[in-house]
C-alpha cells in the first residue's frame, strides 16, 4: 500500500495520538457512545474501492450495535488498442498478417454497489478491548459491459444483475479513545444473484454489408464469498 495513502487512512489516530495525550483506559461503557462512522479497508486497497466499506453505526443497547454499510467496487478500464488482424491471400492459399488498426471503442466498465445491514454484539461491552461478533441481510446491484468496435466487427455484452443474502461477521475493536476505536474484522457470505447477460455481435463485410446477431441469457446463482477488513470508527459522544 502506498505510504501517502495509509496516512491519509489512519490520520485520524495520528492525530488522537500526538496531541491527544495519553489513551484513556477507563471502561468506555460508562461514557456511552452512541453513533459514529466508520471505514473499513478491504486487502488494504484504497485506490480501486474494491470492496472498501463505509458504514454507519449506532448503540442499540449496553453490549449491541446496529451497522449499516456500503461498499463500492469501481474498477474501470477504458482502452485504445491497435489490434493485428489477417486477411487470406488468394494468389498463393496463404493467411497474412494485415497492418495494424484502431478501434473506434474499446471499453470495459464494471460497477457494484452493496448495502449491508448488521446486529453487532460485543463482549465484554465497551471496555478497551472488545470482541464481537454479528449478522444480517445484504443486497446488492452490479453492471458489467463491454463494448469492441473497429472496422471489421461490433462485439458489445451488458449484464445487469441484483443480489441478495446474508453476511456474518466477527472481529475485535480496540478503543483508543472514547470517540475512536481500530477494529479488525473476518466476514463470509452467502448470495443469491440473478443476472440477464445480453450480447450484440455484427460483422462487417468489404462489400459494405454485415451479419448481425443478439442472444439474452438469465442466470441464476448461489456463491459466497469471505474477506479480512481493517478500519477506523469515529464515534459520536
């Protein structure tokens, strides 16, 4: 991970720590946070967002917290290839490598955003050092399109889908202060996901005229999935 960016995402117990003096270790139950805000680092990756969580969370009674969170993956690529095609040589029955082209469009786009809902329970509750552990339901939207086109072809692919499942969770979170606390957490779920694939793919001729195809499939799939986050919460007294 690139030094900049990890100071950028601990700043804030930099900051506790130089000028905030020593770390109270009072028991933090009796100074009752209620809210905060909260960032979770996914493989220590801040450049792509993939996976990386904001979340909201909030005291629902003495040893339970209610989180929501949203984790967005934007990994994006927009390309402009020269690509080498053949053409078959009539004189002598041989396939020779044509001049290189550009494409008009090469792109590849990919989004997903992912809503989680989760019942954090904590013991011992608020000391210093606590353990937790939660579940919930989630749902997701993602998009994923393609698109290729030259002189020669069109070859374009779009897949909306939509997802739903439940997530569990358990970690520790150490408070080293009353209003800020590290945590470090492992999640696993299970989802459902439908998802309509839709491709278009035309041929071109030298003739002018072209070959023209559509095709759309639904899928349906069970996956899960797991993943080790590490974060920051600044909470609200």
């Amino acid at each position: 991970m690139h030094p900049f960016k990890l100071l950028v995402a601990f700043s804030p117990l930099f900051t506790t720590l130089i000028w905030g003096g020593t770390p109270d270790t009072t028991d933090l139950s009796t100074q009752h946070p209620e809210r905060g805000l909260q960032f979770s680092i996914n493989q220590l990756s801040l450049g792509a967002f993939q996976g990386n969580t904001f979340s909201y969370v909030r005291k629902t009674s003495t040893n339970q917290v209610e989180r929501w969170g949203v984790s967005i993956s934007t990994p994006t690529q927009l390309m402009n290839e020269d690509i080498t095609s053949t053409y078959y040589n009539a004189d002598d029955s041989s396939f020779v490598p044509s001049a290189p082209f550009d494409d008009d469009t090469d792109m590849d786009v990919s989004l997903n955003i992912t809503v989680k809902r989760q019942t954090l329970n904590y013991r011992p509750a608020y000391e210093e050092m606590s353990f937790y552990w939660g579940w919930g339901p989630l749902a997701s939207l993602s998009y994923q399109s393609s698109r290729l086109e030259n002189e020669n072809r069109l070859d374009s692919y779009k897949s909306p889908a939509i997802s739903f499942g439940g997530i569990v969770t358990g970690g520790v979170e150490w408070f080293v202060r009353p209003n800020l606390s590290l945590h470090a957490e492992y999640q696993s779920n299970l989802t459902l996901t439908y998802q309509h694939q839709r491709y278009h793919d035309k041929t071109y001729s030298a003739d002018g005229s072209y070959t023209e195809e559509k095709r759309t499939r639904d899928n349906y799939k069970v996956s899960s999935g797991s993943k080790a986050l590490m974060g920051v919460t600044l909470w609200f007294l």
